[in-house]
C-alpha cells in the first residue's frame, strides 16, 4: 500500500514540475517581450523586483518559508532578465567573499558577478559603465561602518539602487585537519574583530592574526601554506577546498552585514523605501542639533546616523543619515529642502527599496 501511495504523490510531482516548467517559459517569454518594448533602455528595475518578492511573500499560503519563496523567485528574475542581457556586478574579490554571496542573494546566480583588486576599482567600473551595478559594505551589526564604502559614496556620482543584509558566519578553515602547527591566522580586519574572544579561547596566544584584504583572499593564502589557518565563509572553503576546524566562531550569533547596490540609476517609489544622505554641519555646539531639525519636523523617521570626519579641513565631520521613505514623499522631500537651507552640503546618495529578506 505504501509503494502505491509513494507512486501517487511521485506521479503528482512530476505532472506539477511539467507545469511548472511551462509556466517559468512562459513568464519568460512575457519578460522577453517587455525587454524587446523597452527597446535597450534600462533592464534592471529594483523598485519593480522588490515590488514582485513583496507581493510573493504576501501570497504565500506555506508550507515553504517566506525567505525561501523570495530567493527562488529572484532566481526566476534573474533568469528572465538575463534573456535581454546578464548583468555585470562588481564587487571586492578574489572570488568566495561575503559580498559576492551579496551580490548573488540580490542578483540571483545569472548575474555576472567580477571580482575587483579593490573596492575604489568596483566603483571606478561603474561609474565608466563598463559594469552595471557595485556591491559594496557599508555596515556590520558588530563592528559598524565600513569607512571607504561611505567616503567613495561622497565624491562618486553612482547612486544607491538597493541593500542586501546577509547573516554572516566565519569558520576556521585549513588545509588539513587539527589545529596542530598552525602559526598563523589570516582574515580581513572585521572578521578578526568579530571572532576575537574565540580565538582568545581556542588558539594559542603565540599564533599571530594577519589581516588581509578579505576573508577570501584569507582563505587563499591559508591554501599555500600549511602552517596558516583562515578566518572565511563557506562559499570561500569550498572554492579553496579547505577543512572546516571549526564552524560559526563569531562571537555575536546575530553578526550581519548590510550591503548596499549602486549604479547610475535611480529608483522609483515603492511604499517600502529608503533615503540615505550625506550632509555637513558646521563645527559649532548644536550645529547637528539644530541642522537635523527638518527631519523631525517632518515626522521622518531616521534608521541611521554615522560621522566620518571630512576631507575638507581638520575636525570638520560629514554626516551620513539614513530615513524611511523615498525622495520623492512629500515628507521627506520638505524635509531634504529644510537641510538645504540649513549646510552648504546636502547630497541625496539615492533612495531604494528596504531589503527584502
């Protein structure tokens, strides 16, 4: 009886993964279409895909998890949009950092993700258009900002289309098993920062900590030598082919990274929106105080407030805010205008729908 029912619910699936397959043909096709009506304008419409993934999450009746349903309907886009063209993202390499995983989560697997020596050469390719979309660092819940994502966002003209907030778990990788003979320990600056009481409790005190560019490019210099260890990801063991001493050493169990997606585009109104601006105040007690007053006049709600000094002269600070809403709420907009009349500075660095998780 059992082999009768197996065959029955085996039967059903197969019949629905043949529906299944004619109807991603045919979303496809309609996606093809829409790409030949836009005639090569732009391909790309986060506002529209977070619009799609929003209203998928809303219909699902379970029993697959929200999150679930959401990343396979991005691969689904992702598919779609590549029959017009696959999109190129830049972001820091080599290949196995967490900002790559970034940039798949968002883009999807058709995307063509290109690694960059640096994070100044990811932005430099797309600001010439010879990739479509950067995807860059710009805060961990444990370790804060990330300082050259928000000075580059500054001076460049790429405005922000998107964020991706990925969980991020470091493991101590090797090139083979047991902790014996390692003397040293390589991994970006962060990620030290973030396993440093691990290490404190599991590693001798001789052994050093390295800091290299990225965990990735940790992971690859502890492949040609078998007296290192790495601090890295999965994606980054698999690609080294490294052994797995250790799983989940963060030290904070919720550590994320929040990412943002730029291009040279802007993004319309979704309902579920972000604004991130950089601002100066001037150097003088309640300065920040009085030059923040718009924003709270105007019942907008900040999510982020961060201080860089600024480049301009000594102790004079920029200001980066991120606020619920999009540019073109009328809100926000008088609010924008109030900080305009109140700095010399204002710079909207782009609005862009919340993440979809």
């Amino acid at each position: 009886m059992s082999e009768e029912l197996l065959k029955q619910h085996r039967d059903a699936i197969d019949s629905i993964d043949a529906q299944i397959l004619h109807l991603l043909n045919s979303r496809a096709s309609h996606a093809r279409e829409i790409g030949e009506i836009k005639g090569g304008g732009i391909i790309y419409r986060p506002e529209r895909e977070a619009q799609v993934l929003r209203r998928i999450q809303q219909l699902n009746p379970g029993p697959l998890p929200n999150e679930s349903v959401a990343r396979l309907f991005r691969e689904v886009m992702s598919e779609c949009l590549a029959l017009e063209k696959p999109l190129s993202i830049a972001y820091l390499g080599p290949e196995g950092t967490f900002t790559q995983l970034a940039a798949i989560k968002h883009f999807g697997h058709a995307a063509r993700t290109v690694a960059c020596a640096s994070v100044d050469e990811a932005f430099r390719l797309v600001e010439s258009r010879t990739l479509d979309y950067v995807v860059a660092p710009v805060e961990n819940s444990t370790e804060g900002a990330v300082g050259r994502t928000l000075d580059l966002m500054v001076s460049s003209p790429l405005r922000i289309c998107g964020e991706v907030v990925l969980r991020i778990h470091h493991h101590l990788l090797r090139k083979q098993e047991g902790m014996n003979g390692i003397t040293r320990v390589y991994a970006h600056a962060q990620a030290l920062a973030q396993c440093h009481e691990w290490l404190n409790k599991n590693l001798p005190a001789h052994v050093e900590r390295v800091s290299v560019a990225s965990n990735a490019e940790a992971a690859r210099l502890a492949g040609e030598d078998a007296n290192a260890a790495a601090i890295a990801g999965q994606a980054a063991a698999e690609r080294y082919g490294l052994v797995k001493l250790a799983e989940n050493i963060e030290d904070e169990p919720n550590n994320t990274t929040r990412f943002l997606v730029l291009g040279n585009q802007q993004v319309g109104v979704t309902g579920q929106d972000k604004t991130s601006i950089v601002v100066a105040a001037p150097n003088r007690p309640g300065a920040v105080h009085q030059l923040l007053a718009p924003v709270a006049d105007n019942g907008v709600s900040m999510t982020k407030f961060e201080s860089r000094p600024s480049r301009a002269g000594l102790w004079d600070y920029v200001f980066f805010i991120d606020m619920e809403g999009h540019h073109d709420d009328a809100n926000v907009a008088t609010a924008l205008a109030g900080l305009s009349e109140r700095t010399s500075f204002v710079k909207v660095l782009g609005s862009y729908p919340q993440a979809v998780l």
